[in-house]
C-alpha cells in the first residue's frame, strides 16, 4: 500500500498522509523564512492512529527532496506493517 500525500498548508509546506492504523506528515523546514523553522529539508514523521501517542520522526529526517522524504514514508510504512 503506497501513501498518498496531499498538501494541507501551501505558506507551512506541509503535506499529511493516512493508511489504515498510522498518520504521516512531511514539512519542509528551514532556518529562516515564513515555515516551520528547524535543520533545512523535508521532515518526515508519522504517529499510530491506535495509540494515543506523539508523533515520530521517520528515520533519515530531514530528507534533501520531498521525493526522498515520500518514499522514506512508504518504506517505514511497510516495514511497520510487517512488524506490527
């Protein structure tokens, strides 16, 4: 099962996708500018739907292109749903 992410905040550059049991969320991040400030690139991190818990920043983040940052979320994804 491949995410599909779409963009929810154009100004933030943030992007969610759901599968079934866990939430994924990549934001585009910077130093400086009208985003999300932190290390430059694209943060990836999810959260499990089933748990009431904080999220989780996937393995890698930040990413250098949303590209590398969407395919890191498939990959944990799938790795979660043959662990879990």
């Amino acid at each position: 099962m491949a995410l599909h992410f779409r963009q929810v905040d154009a100004e933030l550059e943030i992007w969610i996708a759901s599968s079934d049991d866990y939430s994924f969320v990549i934001s585009n991040e910077s130093q400086t500018g009208p985003g999300l400030h932190g290390d430059p690139g694209f943060v990836a991190s999810y959260r499990p739907d089933f748990l009431n818990m904080p999220a989780a920043q996937v393995s890698g983040s930040p990413f250098s292109t949303f590209a590398e940052a969407e395919r890191a979320c498939n990959a944990f994804l799938n790795r979660l749903i043959i662990k879990g």
